[in-house]
C-alpha cells in the first residue's frame, strides 16, 4: 500500500482537523486510472487544435464560396467571415467519428495500461518510478496528483453544468438534444435512462397516419426536423405498404444519413433510407450549409432520385433589402418554415401525391404538375 507521503490526506490539510489514526490512501487501481487523465487531457488538447486549425482552413476557403452564392451584394468582410464561419462550424460535425475513434483509442490503451500498472505493483505511480530518472519520477507523481484534483474537478464541472440548464436556454436547448437522441433507442441501449420514448410516440403517430389515409382515403405529408424527421422514417416503416404509397416525407434539418446513418448503419444506413424511399410515395429534404446537425441523405443515384433539395441559402439576405430591412440572421438548424422553399416543396409534393384524392383539411388543393 501507499505510504503518506506518497498520497496527503487533502481534506485533512483543508479543513485543518487532525486525527489520531492517518487514513489509507485511495485503492493503487483508482490511483493508477487518476494518473492517466492528465495524458488523455493532453490528447484532447492536441484534438481541439486541431479541430480549431480545421476550421480556420475552412473559413478561409468558405470565404470565396459566400462571395459566389451572393455575387449581387456588396461585399462586406465582417458579414463575409461570420457566414463562413458558421459554414466552418457546421461542416465539423463530419469530423466527428475520427475524434471519437482517437478519443476511444487512446482511452483505451491508457486504461489497459492503468491497469496492468495497478495489478503488477502495489505501488503508486510515483512509488513505481522512483528508481526511474527523477524526471520520470517527477512526472508520474505530477501525473497522479493532478488525476486525483481532476476526478474532483470533472464531478464540479458535471453539477455546474446541470444547475446551467436550468438558467442558460443554449445550455438546455444542447443537452435536450443529446437526451432526444440517447432516450429515443431501445431500454437495453440506455438501460439507466428513461425509458424509450420512441416506443409511445412511433406507434401513436403510425397509428393517426394509418387512421387517417384508411378513413378519408386522402393523402398525407409527414413533416419532420431534426429528430422529428427520425420519428417520421421510423413512423413510415411501419406503415402498411397500402398506406405507405399515400404517404410523402418533407425532411428539413435531419440527421438521418449525416448522424444516425454513420453511426446506426444497419438501420440508418443507405440501403434503408434507399428502400424507404422506394416504399413512399415521395420524398423531399432540405438541409443548409451552416447547419451543424442536418445535412444531406445522399442516397445512392439520388441526381436521378432528387431527394435532396440543392442548399438552402443561409442567411437569406446578405445585406438590407425591402423584405429584411434588419440583417437576417444565420439561422443554422431553426427556422427552415421561414425560407421560401419550404412552403413551395410541400406544395410539390402534395401536387406529386395522386390528384384525385382528397388533402387534409386546412391545405390548398395543389395545382396540377406542368406538362
């Protein structure tokens, strides 16, 4: 076991109490593990520059694309550079996987390596490397104490950020997301969560579209953004193919093919999004360059299927005209209603619906498509 001196007794230097019997340090595996969060910090580091040094590069070459999508418009730098940094921004998320897979690796080989550590000595780190060079010696005493102030620090940080949702909407709307996504799989993915909210809201939505079309014998398009667009995929598989075929998907901000596809591929994946494509009637998504989360389905062939609507521009002014006397603002993942295109692909594909039956009530009858 750990000598005194090799771990102090910090809350009794803190709070200045002395006692008759020393207390054991912490288990040599708890102390090992600490060790290793000091490394993984630095790997993290190593990370987020280079994330930082990513979008600096992509800013820069986003510049002359914002300049192309507005060739019209006096060029004004500072609104030039926030356009393109948001597109910078939002394109990181694509770099996702290879930060979580570096992430996972190196945790992994320093966790394997605590471990082996822990099980080959009875000695702390510092204990093991005291017959090493004193600059090893120094940084794996260095290393074990800053781990151990670390663990403290992460479960501070973790209550701070709790008490921030209820007072930061930014704060609350980031870890609403996070819980969408993790609470809509199954219990046994999550088993101490709640419980999956998919399993009410997928079959009570397949149960109104179903209702619905079989009642009126009328045509329907499903709506979604964001998740909402992952519940209505979901809810159109489990349609029955006779209602299926009256069923059109609008899909704006989704993340079906750019997160759920990468990381769900037997459910997300092309040849699912493709065959549910083909099960529909019709099928429409729209998504902008400066949305962090929604993006294109890229189905295979999608330039024959027309899938994906080309992006949508963001912001929809570049300077002060008669619509947008104020600067519009970069919208990113809210809002899509507000563009124009959106009420017009909804219009198209009710019009690509079969003409002879009856809209739901509330919407225009569409025109008929263009020879």
């Amino acid at each position: 076991m750990m000598s005194e001196a090799a771990y102090p007794q910090r809350v009794i230097r803190l709070t200045g109490r002395q006692t008759a019997t020393s207390i054991d340090g912490p288990p040599v595996l708890l102390t090992w593990q600490a060790s290793v969060i000091p490394p993984l910090i630095v790997v993290l580091l190593v990370l987020f520059g280079w994330l930082a040094h990513r979008a600096w590069q992509l800013a820069r070459a986003e510049r002359e694309a914002v300049a192309r999508d507005y060739p019209d418009e006096a060029q004004d730098r500072a609104r030039t550079r926030r356009i393109a940094y948001a597109r910078a921004m939002a394109a990181l998320t694509d770099r996702g996987p290879r930060v979580v897979a570096v992430t996972s690796g190196v945790t992994l080989l320093l966790g394997a390596g605590a471990l082996v550590g822990a099980l080959t000595t009875d000695e702390t780190p510092g204990e093991a490397a005291q017959g090493a060079y004193p600059v090893v010696h120094g940084a794996a005493e260095t290393a074990q104490a800053l781990g151990s102030w670390l663990i403290g620090l992460g479960f501070l940080l973790f209550v701070t950020w709790g008490r921030r949702a209820y007072k930061d909407a930014a704060a609350r709307r980031t870890i609403g997301i996070l819980w969408d996504v993790g609470t809509f799989w199954p219990r046994a993915a999550h088993p101490f969560a709640p419980p999956c909210y998919a399993e009410r809201a997928v079959p009570d939505l397949t149960w109104r579209i179903a209702t619905w079309t079989r009642a009126t014998g009328g045509r329907l398009v499903i709506s979604g953004h964001s998740q909402g667009s992952v519940l209505a995929a979901a809810a159109a598989w489990q349609l029955a193919p006779s209602a299926r075929r009256r069923v059109a998907l609008l899909t704006y901000g989704s993340p079906l093919e750019r997160l759920y596809g990468r990381w769900f591929p037997a459910h997300f994946g092309p040849a699912a999004l493709g065959s549910l494509h083909r099960e529909v009637d019709c099928w429409r998504n729209l998504y902008r360059l400066t949305d962090p989360i929604g993006g294109p389905v890229r189905l295979p062939g999608d330039r024959d299927l027309g899938v994906d609507h080309v992006p949508l521009t963001d912001p929809l002014a570049y300077g002060r005209t008669d619509l947008h006397p104020l600067p519009a603002p970069i919208l990113g993942h809210s809002d899509y209603q507000a563009d124009p295109a959106f009420a017009e692909e909804r219009r198209k594909l009710l019009a690509r619906l079969r003409p002879d039956l009856p809209t739901p009530r509330g919407e225009p009858e569409p025109e008929p498509p263009a020879a």
